[in-house]
C-alpha cells in the first residue's frame, strides 16, 4: 500500500466520520465498525432495539458515499421479486410484438438498507443470500449483475420475536459485522434531546464516490499480514470449533458450533483497514483484537448451558483473547493454541 492511498484512506475516514457526526451523536464505536465494513467491501448487520438511530445511521451513511442507495422495509408479506425485481411483459405499439422486460427491484442499488430485516420469510431471505454473496439476482433463468460496489446494510430487533423469521447460520456468516448498537450516554442522550426537538438539523455531505471507493478497498488489500498474526487469526477461528483437535477445551460445555473459514478471512480484511487507518502498512495482533468481536460472535453458535448461566459469545470472546497467546516463530497453518482448564 502506497503512502500516498494510505493518507487518501485515513483522509476520507476521518470525513466520513465527521459528517455522520453531524447527524448521529456518539456511537464512535458503531461508526468505526461500520465504517470498516465499508472499506472492506463487506455486509454489516446492526443489532440494537428500536430507537438508537440505527436505520439513520445507515442512511446517513449513504449520504457521505456518491453512491446510488435503497431502502428496504421487510415484512412477513415481502416477496423475492419485491426485491430481485420482476418479470413484465411488454407489448411494442407498433408490430403489437410481445416480449418481456425485466424491471430492477431495490436490490439494484450500491446500498441497500434491509430494515428489520429478520422479519421477512426465508424465500425472500435467500433471495437476499444469492444478492449478498453472488452479488447478482436471478430471474426467469436469466443472471443479473448488481452495480459494483454493492453493500447490505440489515438492522434487527433482538428483544423481539413476534412475527420474525430468525435468520439461518448460513445467511449470518455472509455478514462481515455484526454490530451491537447500545443505548447512548447520559451526555450523548441529553445532547440527542436537544438536537431533535429544535430546528431542522444537519445533513451529511457527500465525502467519497464508487470508483475511489473500489480503489480503497484494492489498495487495503495490500496492506501486509505476517504468518505469526495468521497464525493467531487462525488460533481465534480454530480454537471455536468444538468438534477439531484445535478447540480450546473450556468451550466444549458453551458452544455447539464455531467460526468457519470465512470468519478468519474477514478477521484479516477487518485487521488490515484498522492498521491502516491508524497509518500503518502492516498488521499487529492489537488490529486482530479490535475487529473479532464483531467478526465472531455471531459466528459462535452457543448451547443451552451457556444460555441459563448466561454466557454470550461476547464473553466467550474475551475469554478467547486472555487464554490464546500468540507464539513467536509458528508457521503458518499451525497455530499454537494453548488449552485452557477448565
């Protein structure tokens, strides 16, 4: 990564920070993890109950970004084609020759907000699984492609279960991020108080267009990655699967499934836009850190022991950080994990 793409990076960052802060009041956190989702062309989930500004936030995002954008309200009554889009037969007025015409659905935009996104059937969840990982739709046999970049930004309800359709493993795993939007501090709330209940507010400007963005996201590719930071990313991943040789052993009465393959992808994607947002060209273990929480534990499938002792994957985590430490001189694909007792 050059130093010129990397102080384009931290440049752009830093003002799509500030513009979104002209809307949304605190939440650093959130904005930081969003944020890198963006910048490393993956899918993000917030998680959070109603009224913490979520679907703002996203929509605020999309404002700093010259991007087309789409919001999706879901529903239990949603279709595919309500969002794929749809097949329409066309009549020419002159030969009366018929034909058929797809028409674009929502999906068809570089961002898409998936509001409450659990509350739609799973026809029309996987419908949004083929957009998410193929990036295109399918139609009548026929493949159309998504504009490129394309993000699925989807917010839930987690104290809420009436009329939702939880979302399968499969489809979870296709998020980069899952974020956790908490309630704000009393200095944050008092300052919302005042902002929303006065004038008109702010409005985010656009700070960052398509074809920049993609070399962005390129240019955080080449960010480096040793093989002792690898083998600690997959240490982290390894160490969550219960039924390997490499499982920590404290998660066997915890968790029934663990972290897969894409989980430390995303771990090194997520590591090498921190470290280059904090102006480095290579990646520590500290970058690791400050992603895996939101990369694993929605990947972290917990049992109903961990349930009635109240143990989330949260806590499983930094639990995960304490006892895996990195070894100096392991080689790649052999990851030290130390076994904890129990």
């Amino acid at each position: 990564m050059s130093e010129a793409a990397l102080e384009r990076l931290r440049t752009v960052h830093a003002q799509m920070k500030s513009e979104l802060h002209r809307v949304i009041v605190g939440q650093d956190d959130v904005i930081d993890e969003l944020l890198l989702a963006i910048l490393t062309r993956g899918h993000c989930l917030l998680v959070g109950v109603p009224g913490l500004a979520k679907t703002l936030l996203v929509s605020s995002l999309a404002k700093t970004l010259d991007l087309s954008f789409a919001r999706i309200q879901f529903t239990p009554d949603l279709m595919p084609s309500d969002i794929t889009g749809t097949e329409l037969l066309q009549i020419d007025p002159a030969t009366n020759a018929r034909s058929f015409r797809f028409s674009h659905g929502p999906l068809f935009a570089n961002v898409v907000l998936a509001d409450e996104i659990n509350r739609t059937p799973p026809k029309t969840q996987a419908a949004l699984l083929e957009a998410m990982v193929e990036r295109q739709v399918t139609s009548a046999g026929a493949r159309h492609e998504l504009p490129d970049p394309f993000f699925v930004l989807a917010t839930q309800n987690p104290i809420e279960q009436e009329g939702t359709y939880p979302l399968p493993e499969a489809q979870l795993d296709r998020f980069m991020f899952m974020v956790h939007v908490g309630y704000p501090t009393l200095a944050d709330e008092r300052e919302i108080l005042k902002r929303t209940t006065g004038g008109e507010g702010e409005q985010p400007k656009k700070v960052v267009g398509g074809k920049e963005l993609l070399e962005l996201q390129r240019a955080i590719r080449g960010v480096a990655i040793s093989d002792h930071v690898l083998d600690y990313i997959l240490a982290l991943t390894r160490g969550t699967r219960v039924r390997s040789d490499s499982q920590l052993s404290f998660l066997r009465e915890w968790v029934t499934w663990g972290a897969g393959p894409r989980a430390g992808q995303f771990l090194v994607l997520g590591a090498k836009a921190h470290a280059a947002l904090q102006g480095r060209r290579h990646v520590a273990i500290d970058d690791v850190k400050k992603v895996v929480h939101p990369v694993l534990r929605h990947r972290i499938v917990t049992n109903f022991s961990a349930s009635a002792e109240g143990i989330t994957s949260d806590i499983i985590i930094d639990r995960m950080i304490k006892e895996v430490t990195p070894a100096e001189g392991v080689g790649v694909g052999v990851p030290s994990i130390p076994q904890a007792k129990n």
